[in-house]
C-alpha cells in the first residue's frame, strides 16, 4: 500500500509541475493556441527524458535534457527544452486532422504532435540513429502513443521512405545548414516548414510557407540545436591562433573563409588595439538580432572559442564570442559599461598589424545596426531552391549561398 501512494505522490507531482510548466509558457507568450496548451498538460515529459532525470529539470521552460553523447562527450541527441518545443509547434500552425513529419526523434515531441493533430491525424518520426529511434519507439509504446507515430530510421536528406502522402507540417528538431530538396519535396503545396536554420553560424527556428517556387517566412526565433547527422551534415572549419603558453583562440567558420588564414600566424603577440561604438544598450536587453546582422553583412565573420587561461578567457565577461578577420588582424565583440547609464558600450578589440581595421569594420556594423535596424522590425527571410526565379538582391538585404538554394535576410528599415 505504502508504494501505491508513493506512486500516486509522484503522479500528482508531476501533473503539478506540468501544469506549472503550461501556465509559464502561456504568460510568457509561447503557447498561443488551446490545441498545444492541452498537448503539453497531457503528454508525460518526465516519462521521455532519462532514468534519474528530477521533475524539475524534465520541466524547466529553458532546459533541454541530452539523451546521447559521442566518444568526446558531445551530446548529438536531446529531448529539446519546452519553450523551444511549443514555440516550433506554434509556428507550424497544425491543428486536428493535419499531418505532421518530424525530423530527428525523441519520442516526447513527436507525442505532442499526436495530441496536437489528433486522432485523425498522422505523425511521421524520422531520425538517422537507429539507437535513437528504438528508444523513441519504446517510449512512445509505453506511454500509449505508438500506434498514434510512425517512427522510421533513415537519413531524411534523402527523403522518408514509406511517406506516399505529402504533409501539412515539416518540423526540423535537429540543426540544419540548408534544406532538402526531398523535404520540400513532401510538403504540401500550403503546407509551412519550420527548420532551425544556420546562417554564417546564428541559428534561428524559421517558420515557412510556400510562395510560388520559393519559401518566405511568417516567424523567425532564437533558438539552439544540435546539429543534424548524415549526408546534410556541414561542419563549421575551426582555426587555432595559439598563444604564447600554447593555449588557443579558435575561430569557428560556418560560411566563407578569408584566405590565407596562415597570415594570423602570431597574431596574439601583437599589440592590441580597441575601439568603441557609442552604441549602448540597458542590462537584460536582448541584442540578439545585432549577432544576426553580423552574419549578414560582415564579411569574415566568424564565432569564437578560448581555452581556459588565456587572455580572452580572463576577461569573458566584457566580450561576446564573435569576431571578424581582416588579412593579418582579427577583432572580437566587446563590451564595457557604459557613461552615466545603466548598461553596456558595444565595441571591439583586435590584434594585429592592422588590428584598427578589423575592429573599424565591426564597429561600423554596430553602428548601422543601431541606425538601421534596431528599432525596426524583425528581419525577414526567404528560401530560393536552385533553379528558382531569384531577384535582384536590394539594399538591407543579405544572401547566404546554401548546397541546395540561397538564404535572404531582409532588414526593413527603422521607423
């Protein structure tokens, strides 16, 4: 007896906790519609994530929770942190009788999807890992939603075997650098895509519905991923500029790199230089769009990793990980308070024979950030498939080339 009520102690703690989870998401603007608020206050979180994993963290707004790991203890496989979840699924504007694809399994989102289209729905689970689509299966089993998913082992970039109909709703629960042709390719002519797409390093959740031969978005949120695995894969291409104690700055590049990076070759050993913006902004403000703006319009922008004890590392609280190269010198986002306001002065700090350069050329995108676009509307973004009538690319906006297609980021100017 005294386990039973254990049980049903635990029961009720978690139906409390998800409830709590629920209200949050709702004040906080995450959750819009019933269909998904009624989703996330039944399907079971805590049954999803790892043995041992406490209720708080399984239902913490902000927390992804890792399932998987590779030999240097990367973490290749999570159940993704709520906020996101419910975000991703707004976004794809499903409701009852729809059909959703999933790409990259877990188990607990592909559930909510279930709950969300409903009985006369279809939910497809695809993922490349046949450790993870095993255990997706199992929990979906036990938890009473398998015969409500299909889940299929395969590499989505080459389309999803046993898929004969095209779907409503194509979410990308996995980081992706392009999309796949075979995706579109099993989206409905009205039917919305919302992928986590990299762009020159900063990712955000896109949501996208068709416009004739290309893809324009209606939403576009912050948002963080691992990437996805198999022939979509695209690694970023890392530079070590060692110190003098032999410890590294690592520039990370996700799209072009400058050429010959072997001029930075002791560039830490120079002199650095520093200048500022005159741009500030108020603590607990979000910048995050001024990151976005870089990868539009910076050319040899890049994002940075330090070992521990070098010089960048001592002073991680007055930078930001981006950076810029420019021939032999490179630059990095820094900060410092700000006169006579509460808040931060955007700037950059450089080494190198022309460290003055690079840190200018940051420095005049912060500031065309600030004139431009920072009191303006959310940037907007486009997909154009190769082969698609691309136009003229116009002023405030950006054009990523992709494998598959090309990225446009427009930047409506301030009001």
């Amino acid at each position: 007896m005294t386990q039973m009520v254990d049980t049903f102690t635990g029961r009720d703690r978690a139906t409390e906790i998800r409830n709590a989870l629920t209200d949050k998401l709702r004040a906080d603007g995450v959750i819009t519609s019933p269909v998904v608020e009624r989703a996330f206050r039944t399907v079971p979180r805590h049954l999803f994530v790892p043995e041992g994993t406490s209720l708080e963290v399984a239902y913490n707004a902000d927390d992804s929770v890792a399932v998987k790991r590779d030999q240097d203890g990367v973490i290749i496989s999570s159940v993704s942190a709520p906020f996101i979840q419910a975000q991703m699924i707004e976004q794809a504007g499903l409701g009852p009788g729809m059909s959703a694809l999933e790409i990259g399994s877990g188990g607990f989102n592909a559930a909510l999807l279930a709950e969300v289209v409903g009985p006369s729905g279809r939910v497809v689970s695809v993922d490349i890992d046949p450790e993870v689509t095993d255990r997706a299966s199992a929990l979906l089993e036990a938890t009473g939603y398998g015969g409500r998913v299909m889940i299929v082992q395969a590499d989505a970039e080459d389309g999803v075997p046993g898929l004969d109909e095209r779907v409503d709703a194509i979410l990308v629960t996995v980081g992706a650098w392009d999309i796949a042709p075979a995706w579109l390719a099993q989206l409905s002519e009205d039917g919305r895509i919302v992928v986590p797409l990299r762009m020159n390093g900063i990712t955000r959740s896109i949501g996208f519905r068709r416009e004739g031969d290309h893809l324009v978005s209606t939403s576009g949120e912050v948002c963080g991923f691992v990437p996805i695995q198999g022939s979509g894969a695209h690694d970023e291409r890392v530079f070590l500029l060692p110190d003098a104690h032999g410890r590294n700055v690592k520039l990370r590049f996700d799209g072009d790199v400058p050429q010959d990076m072997s001029l930075l070759d002791g560039v830490l050993a120079t002199e650095r230089t520093e200048r500022w913006s005159g741009v500030t902004i108020r603590h607990g403000v979000s910048f995050a769009d001024l990151h976005l703006w870089f990868a539009s319009f910076l050319p040899g922008f890049c994002k940075l990793a330090v070992d521990e004890g070098t010089e960048l590392a001592a002073e991680r609280k007055s930078w930001f990980p981006f950076g810029v190269v420019r021939g032999d010198s490179f630059a990095y986002l820094a900060v410092r308070p700000a006169l006579e306001c509460a808040g931060v002065e955007f700037g950059a700090r450089a080494y190198g024979a022309r460290g003055e350069t690079a840190a200018t050329a940051m420095v005049e995108q912060i500031q065309a950030w600030d004139r431009r676009a920072r009191s303006g509307p959310a940037p907007t973004f486009a997909y154009w498939p190769t082969g698609a009538d691309r136009p003229p690319i116009g002023e405030g906006t950006a054009a990523l080339e992709k494998t598959h297609g090309l990225v446009t980021i427009s930047w409506p100017t301030a009001r």
